[in-house]
C-alpha cells in the first residue's frame, strides 16, 4: 500500500471535517482500506459495521458513520458486502 496523498496542509483524513470514503477491503484489527477519491488509504472501522463497498464518514483515519451501502446486484452489492474480517 502506498502512503496517503497529502493536500495542502492536512491529510484528507485529518481535516477538521469528517470525509465520506468508500470501503474496498475489510482487513483484520477493524482496519479498512478506503479509496478516497485521490487514492486508498487505510482507516479505522472498529466503532461501525461497515463492509465492502460501504460509504462511510472518515474523521482523523476512524470511521464514524455508514452513510450508504451498496444496493444488492450491482457490482460491489453482492451477499459479502456486510462480511466482516475479525482480527
């Protein structure tokens, strides 16, 4: 995995805002690979119950909130969207 991106003075995780990502992979310790619009980065999802494909609200690299998930028969909305890694 590459380092995140960083723009301007902040990381796109440490704004001052809460960032909505998108999971691509669910890694064991509640990590997440997230895919921020400007590259993946690795986050927290140990206090929501995100799965792959899941939108979710980034603040300072944890997760705070599933804002979306995906509807089932689209690419990333199949059976496993919910499935969890336990670490």
């Amino acid at each position: 995995m590459t380092a995140p991106e960083c723009h301007g003075d902040v990381c796109i995780t440490c704004s001052d805002q809460a960032v909505a990502v998108r999971v691509v992979e669910l890694l064991p310790d509640d990590l997440a690979v997230v895919d921020t619009g400007s590259g993946m980065e690795e986050v927290s999802v140990a206090l929501v119950s995100a799965g792959v494909g899941d939108e979710i609200l980034v603040h300072a690299k944890e997760a705070i909130a599933v804002v979306g998930r995906p509807e089932k028969g689209t690419e990333t909305g199949t059976d496993k969207t919910t499935e969890r890694v336990s670490g």
